[in-house]
C-alpha cells in the first residue's frame, strides 16, 4: 500500500515547480500522449525526476508529467504510463494517481488503447468504459489499508462515473462522434490473448480488452475520485479475423483515430464544472 510520506515528496516537487494546482488528471495511452502538445503554458517533468515515481520503457510512451492549461482548465496529464507486464508492482503503476489526488485532482480521465472483443465494434472506434472485469488475479489494494488514503473494502460499483459518461455522450454527439460503450477486462500482457481467451472474454460479457487502466481506476475510486475510462479500439481481438496482431498496428490506429480522441477530450474539458 501506498506510503502518505512518499506521495508527498512527490507532490511537494511537483508543487515547487507549477503555479496552478490541476484538477483534472490525464494518463494518455498508447499514441495518444500528443494531447499533451495542445497544453497551454506546460510545465513538463520527466517521470525520472519524480521522486518515488517508477521508470517506463513501454514503447510508444513518452513518459513525463505535463501540467498547465487545457480548454480553461487547469490540466496534469501523463505521456505514458507503467504497465504490470514491464514488471512493476501494482504499487508503482497506481503511485502517480495517489499523486495526482494529492495535487488536488478529482476527476482522472484514463485512455488506452486496446483490442475490441465485441464484433460489432470496429478498429478506430472510440469506447466509453461503462465497467470492467478484473482478469489478472491481483488487485492494487491488496495489503494493509492506509486508512488516509480510502476506505478498506471500496465499492466499485460505479467505478466509471455515470455523469462524466453522459457528459462524454454529450459531445460524441455535438461533435457527430459516433462513440461506443463497454466493458473493459484487464489482461496481464505482455502477450496478446489466444483465441479461446477471447472467447472466454467475450462470454463473460466483456466488450474489449487491454493492459492497462484497471489498476489506476480502482486506486482513484479508492482516493475518492471520479473516472471517466476512453478506451481507442485499435484493432479485433485475436482470433475475429485471421491475421495476427502487432504493436505497430496499435499505434498506427491510435494515431489514425486521434483526431477525434483530441476533440472529444477537449469538448469534454470545455463542458467540466
């Protein structure tokens, strides 16, 4: 579980080199961190001078905090995250969420980019998480509760807040954004899922799956804060159509797609309380 004494150095460091407090957190997936090019007067601080903060070398991640202005708001967004398959404890992917929450975030919008199970959703499409399915058999709370940062049994329930969906409804529809929903299961990685995986995943209920965003959603709902999921469909799951998958594809269609991931994001900002 997460040190108080550690989140604070970190955010004490953060602090000393911004003049706005952000208070709506960004973790950018893969091929979507040039959002964070669009940030007004940014202060850009690599993860590496973070302190207690953990070392990517996911490809496709540019890995470093950005903080300033987007769309009026005052924004901290992360280029790259830490996945669980790079081999970090789930203490080190969640520790920049606690951060964030300490910096005085309260709404974490978390994007990925993943693989659609649901055949009629296509590649580029873009999917509003309504809930998810913890596949990977370990959980980021697992430990002694710090009782500072959250409550010991978190209800998740309404992990992916109902109100930031509507209001990412909202937009996808003022934009003429065609934009799905569902439900997002975690993988382990760093392996892509077998054919019967993704048939098991797909009879469970859920609608796409990917490496990341769980861990952060549940470490944010457990620091009391709201979470809006998006996730970039970058390609059918393994086995829908006959052809294997590769990374460069995903950031391919990440890329393709982030057009419209950029609008919807900002349209979403514009609309915030």
């Amino acid at each position: 579980m997460h040190n108080t004494q550690q989140i604070l150095e970190a955010k004490d460091f953060i602090m000393s080199k911004i003049n706005h407090r952000p208070t709506i957190g960004l973790i950018l997936g893969s091929g979507l961190g040039t959002l964070a090019d669009d940030i007004e007067n940014p202060v850009t601080i690599p993860y590496t001078e973070i302190p207690h903060f953990a070392k990517s070398s996911a490809v496709g991640h540019s890995n470093e905090l950005v903080i300033g202005q987007l769309k009026g708001k005052t924004v901290a967004a992360m280029k790259g995250r830490f996945h669980y398959y790079e081999g970090f404890t789930l203490d080190e992917v969640t520790f920049p969420v606690r951060v964030m929450k300490a910096l005085g975030v309260e709404n974490l919008m978390i994007t990925n980019a993943c693989g659609a199970v649901n055949t009629s959703f296509n590649p580029g499409d873009l999917m509003l998480i309504t809930d998810h399915i913890n596949l990977v058999g370990t959980n980021p709370l697992i430990g002694p509760n710090n009782d500072e940062l959250g409550t010991r049994f978190p209800d998740l329930s309404q992990t992916y807040n109902p109100g930031l969906r509507h209001l990412a409804e909202v937009v996808a529809n003022d934009l003429n954004m065609k934009i799905q929903q569902g439900v997002y299961a975690w993988w382990s990685g760093p392996t892509y899922e077998t054919p019967a995986e993704i048939r098991m995943i797909r009879t469970m209920g859920a609608d796409a799956v990917g490496m990341s965003t769980v861990p952060e959603a549940i470490v944010a709902v457990h620091g009391n804060m709201k979470v809006l999921g998006i996730s970039c469909l970058t390609n059918m799951a393994c086995g829908i159509l006959d052809q294997p998958l590769n990374h460069e594809e995903v950031i391919e269609v990440a890329g393709k797609v982030r057009v419209n991931f950029i609008a919807l994001i900002k349209g979403i900002l514009e609309k915030m309380e």
